[in-house]
C-alpha cells in the first residue's frame, strides 16, 4: 500500500500500517450514508501515514480541518470528527454540533489514540452526547515514518512527563508496545536505562500478562527491546546535527516526510537549468522517504559529502541520456523510452536535492552557525565548563536570541554534569537583567524537566566522554569509519551505548558505566511458559547460526534526532554487527522542537 515501507527488511513495517489502516476501514463501513470526516489539524499529517487518499476518494468521503467556524457540508447524513482527546477540542466540536443539528445528520466521535472518559463527560455537560451515533477509538500508537522508524508523533511527550509530570504518554508507549507483539510476535529479551522508559516497560509488563501475551507463544521477529530515555543523554537532543536529513528538519523542518520550501528557490533553480518553472502556489512540497529517487542514499551522510554525492549522480544521469540519444535502432529507442521516466525522475530528484544543498550551505557558512558550533564542540570537550562561558556571555550582552542563549547552556550543563550553583545563579541573574524577569519562568521549566540542575559529586559526561570515546578529534566525515561523523565530532550517547551493547556480553559489562546516569538500568526476560499455550522455540537464538541478523527495537523515550538514526543505520551497515534496528520514539527531534516543547 506504501511503497516506502516494503523492502527486504524481516520486520515489515507495512504490516503496521496495514493494521491501523483497516481499525479505520472497519470504522467507516458500519456508517450507511454519505460521510464527511472533520479533522483535528494535528492529525492531518499522521493520518496520511497509515491511510492512503485512495480510501476516502473510493468512498466519496470528504475530509475537513477542524476549526471554530469550519461549515458543516450540506448533504452529508454521517459527519465524523477524529480528534486527539483534549478538552479544549470537545468545546469546538460542542459547539459545532449545537448549531448544526439537524434530523437528517448524524455525528460521530473517532478518538485518536484513545477514548477519554474525561472528554465523553464534558460534551455530557455540555448538552450534546446524545448527538452522537458511534462513539470510538483508533489506537493509533506508532506512525510507520519510514522502514525502520516509527513515532507516536508526540511532541510533548517529555514536557508531559517531567515537567507536568503526567504519565499518559508512558502509558500510550506501553500499549504500543503490546500492540507490537501483537502483529510480530513476543519479544524475548529487554533492556534499558531510565526512569521514563522503566515506566513504559512496567506497563507494557502489566498489560501484556492482563492477555497472556508477553509470556505465552512462539518467539517473534524481534529479538530484543532496548528501551532508553531522552533523560540519559540530553546533550544529543540539544547538539546540532551535521548530517544532511538533520540538517533539513533543523532549518525547514520535515513533517511525517515532508518538506514544505517556498517555490522561487527551485524557479530559479529551474531558470538556472533552463527549464520552465510550473509553480502553482508560493509553496513546493518534497517527499522524503526511501522511496524517493536519491534520498535514501543522501539522507545519512555527513554534509560534507552532499555535494560530492550530487555531482556524481549529475554526471551519470548526463551520461545516461547522452548515450541513449546517440542509439539509432527501434530496439534502442524502445529500451530509452522505457528508461526515461526513471532518468527524468532522477534528474529531478537531483535537481530538488541540488537546490535544497545550496540554500543549506549559505546558513552553514554564516558566522553566527560556525560561532555556536565551536562552542557546543568546546563544551563537549569539557574545556571551561565549571565557570559562565564567555560565549554565552557575550550572546547576552548583545541580546542573542534567547532559545539559543537556554541552548547552549543546556549543552553546558549537561556536559558538566550539572552547574555549580553560583554558576546557575550567575546565569539566572544576568538573563533576567538581559530579557526581562519572566525569562525566569523558563528556566524553572527547565529545571523542572532536569535540564538546567546544580552538579552533585557524580561526573557521569566527563568519565563517559572517555571510556565510550564520545569525542572523535580526528574524525572522517566522507566515508566515516565511527558514528561520531553524524556530529563531526561527537557520538551520541544514546548510540553509542547501543553500540556497546552488540558486543558479547555488552548490556553486563555496560550497566556499570552508564551506572551514573539518571534513572534505573534494568533487565527483563520474557520466556515462554510451556503448558498454558506456548513452548520453546527451536529457533536458534536470534538466528545466530543461520548468520540472519537479529533484529532489535531501540526505543527512545521522549525523542530522537535524525542524527541518532543515522547512527543506528550506520552500525547496522557494519556486517561484524549483524543487526538489523527498528528505531521508535515519542518524537523525532531536533535541538529546537525539543527546547520549544519544554518552554511551551
């Protein structure tokens, strides 16, 4: 159904799909009648994530975004509004059906991904849930982003959790997981490190043994789950990703595999090539994902080597079509009119690709990114971090943006282990005299969240930075031997504790060194239980014999970057590791949602 998520992988993603898809198609044909979906807008993009637009045009259904004032269509009986379970959205939906209730109209309520009580009493007391006919819940858990990745697309996961400390995200994580082993089977062994991804496993636990899943049936498809929170390593989240799809959502940001650029940088581009510009509106939209032409081979490169990729493709895609011209006969003709769409779409792709780079190299090259840059590597260096930095001084004094001002203070913090308290004091003092006294109210936010702390006598960075070689001084970012080259410098930690962990006896000797990091490190075995519907599988362990990969489930709880999944992909391109990942998260991040989420 989506051509993006089907390859040779033995988790198949499309599967997933596949069966959110259907949980809506099941939903949609019980309602006899015209039909009209009205849409909350974050939804928009996730739904076109697990239901292609085939399955409303074959139904003659009709999508609308859900707006105060959105008007109702005329002459559709079945009106369907599929909503997240907020409050604030039951008051528009409320008043909505007040003003259009009508005989011949019939309401009703998808919940995505879970029905709320809370949300059912308020449209009580608001006079309007006897209007509606069907009442349901798509469980809608884990978006497919792409082959290997899947997202519950949600943004304010940790800000939830650790700032308004509300666990509803850990539980939607937990019962996504079960839904998981539902589709592939149980998975055996786990693994992780903190006190949010301790709380999804305790849950998952919990709801599995409730329907004898976890511990009954034949081992799945997934060997192992490697649960790990965003709490362990938030220097990542806050870095700048240097590879070329981190570097697109970092400045333009990709939404559910799109990009969305203004259309006159490609109408010069076009103008450049000599070809005609056809721009329909002010904006062009790109699909990213694997199925597209070149991305798959850019996406996870260092920038650096971008532009080397692009030329090489340029020529031969030149090369292609100057010798197909020179070939006379009907059968050459033939075979270059068979190839030309695929040359055609390739040219294309490069020429996007090409323009995309240009407009990402003028924003690298400027001073201030170069500034930051150097800054971030120095504090990763754990050069002068016990002390203000006079970088960030020097930012205040010129009233610098303030988000990255809080950026790269918790950077500092974070390799510091913590800040002094007079430090902390310091900066706290000089931000209110710079910005004004309710950029104090921010950096409680942050406190709340663990971001900015005070230092206790643990040292976890500075001895991590050494016994997993987090910096790289001599780093190869063109065909890089390390995953420190998705930073140029720096291996996130995340990754690289993953990376220990493929090692024999890598999660044992591990669990000492990350010992100092926030949050439980814990361990869990699901065995079969012989006699109540399962056996042991004669399967050799995780396929180690048969030389297939073993396929693990790194879950990130509270957000990745795609700089950490090009990590991932980067160690499962080494053949000693023989490892196939499914990456999952809350979110996919980058150091701006991610700091905007906690201030929000």
């Amino acid at each position: 159904m989506f051509s993006y998520l089907q390859s040779q992988r033995r988790v198949n993603l499309q599967l997933l799909q596949e069966s959110s898809c259907q949980q809506l198609e099941l939903l949609l044909d019980k309602l006899e009648g015209t039909k009209a979906i009205i849409l909350d807008d974050v939804l928009l993009g996730p739904l076109g994530l697990v239901a292609p637009p085939s399955l409303f045009s074959e139904r003659g259904i009709k999508l609308l975004k859900l707006e105060k004032e959105t008007r109702m269509p005329k002459d559709y009986v079945n009106i369907i509004y599929l909503v997240r379970p907020l409050v604030n959205i039951m008051d528009d939906i409320a008043g909505q059906v007040l003003k259009n209730s009508d005989k011949n109209r019939v309401f009703h309520l998808f919940f995505v991904p879970r029905r709320s009580c809370l949300c059912e009493k308020h449209l009580e007391q608001k006079g309007v849930y006897g209007s509606f006919g069907m009442v349901e819940e798509l469980s809608w858990n884990f978006y497919p982003i792409d082959n290997d990745v899947i997202s519950m697309e949600n943004l304010m996961a940790f800000k939830d959790v650790a700032i308004d400390g509300d666990p509803t995200a850990l539980y939607q994580a937990a019962v996504g997981l079960v839904q998981l082993q539902r589709i592939y089977g149980r998975i055996p062994k786990i693994y992780g490190k903190g006190t949010m991804a301790q709380g999804v496993w305790d849950r998952a636990k919990k709801l599995g043994a409730e329907e004898k899943l976890l511990s009954t049936g034949e081992k799945g498809t997934i060997d192992q789950i490697i649960l790990l929170d965003r709490q362990i390593d938030l220097l990542s989240a806050f870095a700048t990703q240097l590879t070329y799809e981190g570097l697109i959502d970092e400045f333009y940001g990709v939404k559910q595999n799109q990009l969305t650029l203004p259309a006159e940088l490609f109408a010069k581009s076009n103008e450049r090539d000599g070809s005609p510009a056809h721009m329909t509106s002010d904006k062009k939209t790109i699909i990213l994902n694997s199925g597209e032409t070149l991305y798959p081979e850019l996406r996870n490169k260092n920038f650096n080597e971008i532009g080397k990729i692009l030329s090489r493709s340029a020529r031969d895609i030149s090369a292609a079509m100057n010798a197909s011209s020179q070939e006379n006969s009907v059968q050459e003709m033939k075979r270059l009119v068979d190839k030309l769409p695929a040359l055609l779409a390739q040219k294309q792709s490069v020429a996007n690709h090409t323009t995309i780079a240009e407009n990402i190299r003028k924003r690298l090259d400027a001073f201030e990114f170069t500034d930051d840059l150097a800054a971030e590597q120095e504090f990763m260096m754990c050069e002068d971090i016990d002390k203000p930095s006079s970088y960030i001084e020097d930012l205040m004094a010129k009233k610098a943006d303030l988000k990255n001002v809080l950026r790269l203070m918790c950077i500092q913090c974070a390799a510091a282990s913590g800040f002094k308290e007079k430090v902390l004091t310091y900066y706290k003092r000089e931000l209110a005299h710079v910005y004004g006294i309710e950029v104090l109210l921010k950096i409680s936010n942050l406190e709340k969240a663990g971001v900015l702390y005070t230092q206790s006598e643990s040292r976890a960075y500075a001895v991590l930075r050494k016994t997993l070689n987090l910096t790289v001084d001599d780093v190869i970012e063109v065909n890089p031997k390390d995953i420190s080259y998705v930073h140029s410098f720096y291996a996130p930690l995340i990754a690289r504790i993953v990376e220990q962990s493929l090692k024999p006896l890598g999660w044992q000797s591990l669990k000492s060194q990350i010992n100092n990091l926030p949050g439980p490190t814990f361990e869990d075995f699901q065995a079969p239980l012989i006699g109540i519907g399962g056996r042991h599988s004669s399967t050799p362990s995780e396929g180690s014999s048969l030389n297939i990969p073993r396929v693990v489930l790194v879950f990130i709880v509270g957000g990745c970057t795609f700089a950490e999944i090009a990590a991932l992909r980067f160690l499962a391109q080494d053949e000693d590791n023989n490892v196939e990942f499914v990456v999952a998260t809350t979110k996919i991040i980058t150091k701006n949602t991610f700091l905007e989420s906690l201030l929000g």
